[in-house]
C-alpha cells in the first residue's frame, strides 16, 4: 500500500510538470516564438479603427 502511494506521488509529479509545459506551448504564437506568422492561425488582429466616422457625427449634432 505504502509504495503505491509513493508511486502516485511520482505520477503526480510527471503529470504537474507536463501540464506545465503544455501550458506555457499554449500561449505561444509568431510574436513570441520561432514560429511563421502562417502558423498563427484566423484569428484576426484588430485594427484601430478610423476616427473620420465620429468626427462626422459629432459636427450633425
């Protein structure tokens, strides 16, 4: 019983340090990696967008 609690300590151990790894791949991207920026996937960037639109509004009003 004893060296099964030590071995799912050991396997705890792997498994928290895998996470970890996993995690830290999954925030990577081409701005803060080696990667192409073709690897980043569709997600689009945002654009700033033009004030010439409420500048109209704001002389109507």
């Amino acid at each position: 019983m004893v060296t099964y609690i030590y071995y799912l300590h050991e396997k705890i151990d792997t498994l928290e340090i895998r996470v970890s790894e996993l995690e830290s791949r999954l925030y990577l991207n081409s701005t803060n990696s080696g990667k192409p920026p073709s690897s980043d996937g569709y997600t689009r960037k945002n654009r700033p967008t033009s004030l010439r639109k409420h500048r109209y509004i704001y002389r109507i009003i």
